[in-house]
C-alpha cells in the first residue's frame, strides 16, 4: 500500500470515529472530575486539573471556557513539549455565589489535531459559616524556620453549632481553633495554623479541615498555602529536551537560584551526551547552558544532573533530564515527509 493511501485510509477512519479521535487529550488527564465538597463563604477553593504530554508532539490549549460563572479556569502553561506538565486550575467562586453550584470546564486544544476534553467540577458553597481570611497564606519562608497564622471563623445559624476539632494532612502543620463568642446563634472561632521548622522545601497546597457536629456537612476544609524557599534551587526541576533524531543536538537552560552569591564547582551526568557550559562568576543566579547530541540508540533517556556549589560550605541541586531519540528510519521518514 502506498504512503498516499495509507494517509487517506487513516483519514476516513479518524473521519467516521471522532470519539475516539478526541480520546487522545482526554488520555493526558489524572482526573476530569472534582467535588469541592461543603466550603465556607470567603473561602479560597481552587483545584488542578493535573496534564501531562505523553506524545512526540508539542500540545497546545488553545483556550478553556466554563459553563458557569461560579467558577474561574486558568492554564499554567498553554504549550506542552512530551514528559511537560500544566494544569487547569479551576477557581470557585466563593463570594459571589452561594448553594449548590455545578460547572462544566471545556479545554480546547488546537496543536497536534484540534479535540475538546470536559472537565466536571461542583461544590456547596455555606451562606452560615464565613472564614476571614478566607485561606491561611504562609508567604516564602526559610527551610527550618516557623509561622504561625490566623483565621476567624463566624458561624450564624443553630444554637448549638460547635466545631469539634481539626484534621490535619501532615504533622508539619498543627491547627487548634478556640471558640471566642457565642450570642443569638452566632458564634465566633479563632483557627491557629502553625507552620513546623520540619515542613519539606517546596510550594504548600494542603488544606486543614475543621470539624463540627453539623451531621449534613461535618467537614468544612480551608487552604493552606504558601513556599518554603531552600538556599539552592534549581529551575526547572524536570528538564524535557523533546524528540530528537540520531545526531540531532539541542540546548536547553537550567536557572540556578540561591540564598546569596555562589559559584557553580561543578556539574556533573553519568551521560556522556551531555555538555554543560559554567563560568566561575559569584552571584545569587546562574543560567547553565546543557547541550545534549542524540546518540544512534533510539529509546527515552531518564537522567540525573547534579549542579554542585561552594554556597553554604558545598550545597548541591539536582534536577531530571527527559529525552527520547527516534529510530533511525522513523528520523528519515519524517524528515522525507517534511520535504
């Protein structure tokens, strides 16, 4: 069969079955649906949709539209190169609305081939219960050190509405709430989240839930975020360098980021098709060229580049080096059809 025919075959096929044709932006999901459950009026209530491009090709978003006003999306990243992640991050409206809300979230991709995927999000937003502020935000903080911050709670309704305690994801994070008011069925808590010197570098996205003897919705959930900011830091901590043919070189940069100046000692990949270009300048960020020349071996290299320093009497980053090499005659194939 010729390549023309071939084409034109796959054409009609794709043509008669569009379901299934779309199915390949779905694939890219961890999950399409989420259920915010019962939250609080005020409160910041946000989800990600995680993707991840499992293809050669480059993915684009073209755009995402919600069914419903109660809920915002965004995209992190609207250009997707193979092993890369985004996400859609899907904002409830929290002050505007309230009751039972549902949204239908439509992303529409337009690169490698145009598809739509739905994603489902619904959640209760209480008229009774209020937080202020409506999340715990810790800021950027050093590894090692402590915070602590407040967040008032007021609940109008029945009498003997009580919060019972709180949960907690991690024992990094400690909560305790302390009733302060309780007057004609309104009733006042102060929530303390403390932050613990043994919380793990990187960005917090947890929530802390409280507790009450409300049988409907017994857990009412708050977020907690904020970035605990290591002394080293290398960006990004995942590098895709793409699909490439025998022979083919790329070059990426890595940022390298600290607490104050430093010099780059080192870096160094059990790789040998890797190449790294470092001067011995002193300075708080470093942008380090890595070269990589696809070998003859087609296949997907998983590899592990560590960045070594004089900061803080040696201190070393490390970050994943994603590359796949196609076979030599999927290379010339491609390159044939090109021209």
């Amino acid at each position: 069969m010729s390549r023309s025919v071939f084409r034109a075959c796959c054409f009609v096929l794709l043509a008669a079955l569009p379901a299934q044709a779309d199915d390949w932006a779905g694939k890219m999901f961890s999950t399409r649906d989420h259920n915010y459950g019962s939250v609080a009026r005020g409160a910041k209530t946000e989800f990600q949709f995680v993707i991840t491009n499992i293809y050669e090709e480059d993915v684009h978003i073209a755009g995402v539209r919600s069914s419903c006003g109660c809920t915002t999306p965004r995209v992190t990243h609207e250009t997707l190169k193979t092993y890369e992640k985004g996400a859609i991050i899907a904002s409830f409206d929290t002050h505007g609305h309230l009751g039972q809300k549902d949204a239908t979230l439509t992303v529409t991709f337009d690169k490698p081939y145009y598809a739509e995927v739905q994603l489902n999000v619904a959640g209760y937003i209480r008229s009774d219960v209020v937080f202020n502020p409506g999340e715990v935000d810790f800021g950027t903080i050093r590894p090692g050190a402590t915070s602590e911050k407040k967040v008032e709670v007021a609940y109008a309704g029945r009498s003997e509405w009580q919060i019972t305690g709180v949960q907690s994801p991690h024992d990094f994070l400690e909560a305790e709430v302390v009733e302060t008011r309780r007057e004609f069925g309104q009733v006042a808590y102060a929530l303390v989240v403390k932050l613990k010197d043994n919380a793990p570098t990187g960005y917090l996205n947890e929530q802390v839930f409280l507790l009450t003897n409300d049988r409907r919705s017994d857990r009412i959930p708050i977020e907690i975020t904020g970035r605990i900011a290591a002394d080293l830091t290398v960006s990004p901590s995942s590098l895709s360098l793409g699909v490439l043919r025998p022979g083919q070189k790329v070059t990426k940069k890595l940022v390298v980021r600290g607490s104050g100046p430093f010099k780059i000692t080192g870096v160094h990949c059990e790789d040998t098709a890797f190449e790294f270009n470092v001067d011995d300048t002193a300075k708080p960020l470093h942008l380090v060229p890595v070269t990589f020349t696809a070998g003859n071996e087609p296949g997907k290299l998983n590899c592990k580049i560590e960045i070594e320093t004089d900061l803080n009497g040696g201190l070393k980053a490390e970050c994943l080096a994603h590359v796949q090499i196609q076979a030599a005659e999927i290379a010339q194939e491609k390159a044939a059809d090109a021209k």
